[in-house]
C-alpha cells in the first residue's frame, strides 16, 4: 500500500555560516542572521549572542514553520543564555526527517551539533526500506521536550457522538466510512490505525499532503473523520463544526475539557501522541548531555517559552536523560506494530 505520501523531497544543505570576525564584524553577522529570520526568510540561521563559548548548532530536521520549528526559534535565545553560547538553528528538511538527522549522526560528538525531532524519527525504520543511520544506536537521547494531544474527530452529518456510538455505526457499516491523515505513515495515519484497530471496525484510510487540507475537508465532510492534533481542531469543536468523539492521551487536554479521552470511552489501551526531542550524535558524554539537559530545564521554566509551547497545543514534558532513551526504545517499538498494521511504505 503506497498511497500519496506528504514526506518533502530532499533538500540541499544550506551552508555553513562564515566564521564572525570579532568585534564590529561579528556584531553585524549577528544582526544579519537576525534579520533574516524576522523576514520569514527559509533556512535563515538563528543566532542569539548568549556569550562568548563556541556556538552550538541545532539541526531541525523539517522545514519552516513546523511546530518543531516554532518551538525551536522560541527557545533559541533562553537556551543560548543557559548554554552562554550563540545557538545556531539550521532547516534541513527531506525524507520525513531522515536527510537532517544523517547530518547529525556524522557530527562531532562534541556537544557543538545536536538536533530537535519529532515523532517521526522512530516512525521511518518501518516506513523506509533502507536507512543511512540506525534510529536508536546512532544517536544520544537528551530529553522530551514535549508531546501533542490528538482527539478523534468526526463531521456532525455523523450519526455517533460518543465512541461507543461511533464504534457501534462503524461495525454496522463496514467499509462505508473514511478517516483522514496528514499522509501516509505519519503520526496521524497510524493514530487512526491504532483506533481501528482496538475498536475492530472497517474503514478506509485516505491520506492528505499535509493537516491543513485534510482539516479543511474533515471540517467539510469530504472526508467523514480523523485524528488531528487538538490545536488544529479545537475551535472546530467549539463552534459545532466538528464533534470531539476523544483524546488520545492518558488524561483529558485543557483546551477541550469537555471531550473524554478514548482510554476512559471504552479503549483502555489506547495512548498515542506526536512529541518533540532533543538528541545528539552516538557517544555523547554524559557531561554534555547533562549540561544540555539543564539548559533545556532551565530555557523550559520561561513563561515566554511556555506561552508558545501552549500555542501550539503541547504539554510541556521536560523528561530527564535517563527516561529519554528507554522512551525512543518503547516508542519504535509501538509505532512499528502500527505501521505492520497498517501496511504503510514509504518506499
């Protein structure tokens, strides 16, 4: 199964900034990179001046204006502060993520090049054929930054709102209803294999190039239900234009306090969301990863930071180095028994 797929091609790598001279000229290459950023400019490098030390590159794997890439640009001058080094973020999207990590995991491990990943870094070992790196042993795990609830969502010409009402219409029309994804193999595509999977119904997947298409046609009833996280939903909800069937966490969200999560509805097991990560390359020092992760607590413990977190729908997690790895471990593991599931290639 190889349905239309919305991973961006490969991207050539943006070069490496020149070296700063000092003083004056290292002051207006700061201005520069600055400014670049302000204008929207794709790929510009960020640069925030938190001290004299080395900088430190932070390799996005995704392109602009990604939640990566929001949260990203809104920790940079706090975490440059904390690390009391200049923080160099740099886009390098393609193939889902992989054409970016590569670049991190031929880094020097010398804490100078590190990397903010999604959900998609444990997804692509069973969506691709081949990978260049291997997802747990190339890389060091510093820490989750932070995870993004989904909510199961259906258009009100429906006839279910609740899931045991949904599950009940499902089972009795097999194969009539579609449920919607961002594209194929993503987080949102094996979310919604994950609730066909426990509810044991029969419908049809069909991806999007994207949340925003697939949103406005869920919104629109091309397409009858999805799982999309809560922010790209939540006002839908709201005003009565799509009905919140669940969650997907563990726990009910804030933004939508009145819609029940899916375990509490009738499918205990049922625990799936999208989530960003700090990593560096394999044989990073625990000192460094230490010393990383403390910047990160700390830049984390600004409200500024915590407002665009909010923003952008993620519960802040700020897990330790020490639960990072075994939660990359669990997370491949879960999300290659949905892609089996769901037959999905990349390839």
């Amino acid at each position: 199964m190889n349905p239309t797929h919305d991973r961006p091609l490969d991207a050539a790598a943006p070069a490496a900034p020149a070296a700063a001279p000092d003083g004056i000229g290292r002051r207006r290459l700061l201005a520069c990179a600055l400014a670049g950023t302000a204008a929207g400019l794709p790929g510009a490098a960020v640069l925030a001046q938190g001290g004299e030390g080395r900088p430190v590159r932070i390799i996005l794997p995704l392109s602009t204006g990604s939640t990566v890439d929001v949260v990203a640009r809104a920790m940079t001058n706090p975490l440059s502060q904390a690390l009391g080094a200049p923080v160099v973020i740099e886009n390098l999207p393609g193939a889902g993520g992989i054409s970016g990590t590569t670049q991190l995991v031929r880094a020097p491990k010398d804490g100078h090049t590190l990397a903010m990943v999604s959900s998609n870094h444990v997804i692509n070992p069973s969506i691709y054929k081949t990978m260049p790196y291997d997802t747990l042993k190339d890389i060091t795990p510093i820490c989750v930054l932070g995870t993004v609830p989904l909510a199961l969502v259906v258009h009100p010409s429906v006839p279910a709102r609740t899931t045991q009402e949904l599950i009940a219409l499902l089972k009795a029309h097999p194969g009539k209803y579609n449920f919607g994804s961002a594209g194929n193999g993503g987080v949102l595509h094996l979310a919604g294999e994950m609730f066909k999977s426990q509810a044991g119904v029969d419908i049809r997947h069909v991806p999007y190039r994207g949340t925003g298409p697939l949103v406005v046609d869920v919104v629109g009833g091309q397409v009858e239900m999805a799982v999309v996280s809560v922010t790209a939903v939540a006002a839908h909800i709201k005003a009565g234009k799509l009905i919140g069937i669940g969650v997907s966490t563990p726990k009910r969200v804030p933004i939508l306090p009145d819609v029940p999560t899916l375990a509490e509805s009738g499918l205990p097991n049922y625990a799936i969301d999208s989530w960003i990560a700090l990593i560096g390359p394999a044989g990073l020092s625990p000192a460094l990863v230490e010393k990383n992760y403390q910047a990160v607590k700390a830049t984390l413990a600004q409200k500024e930071v915590q407002d665009v977190f909010a923003q952008q729908g993620l519960v802040i997690t700020n897990g330790t180095p020490a639960q990072a790895a075994p939660f990359f471990k669990s997370e491949l593991e879960k999300h290659a028994r949905l892609v089996k599931i769901s037959g999905a290639t990349a390839d």
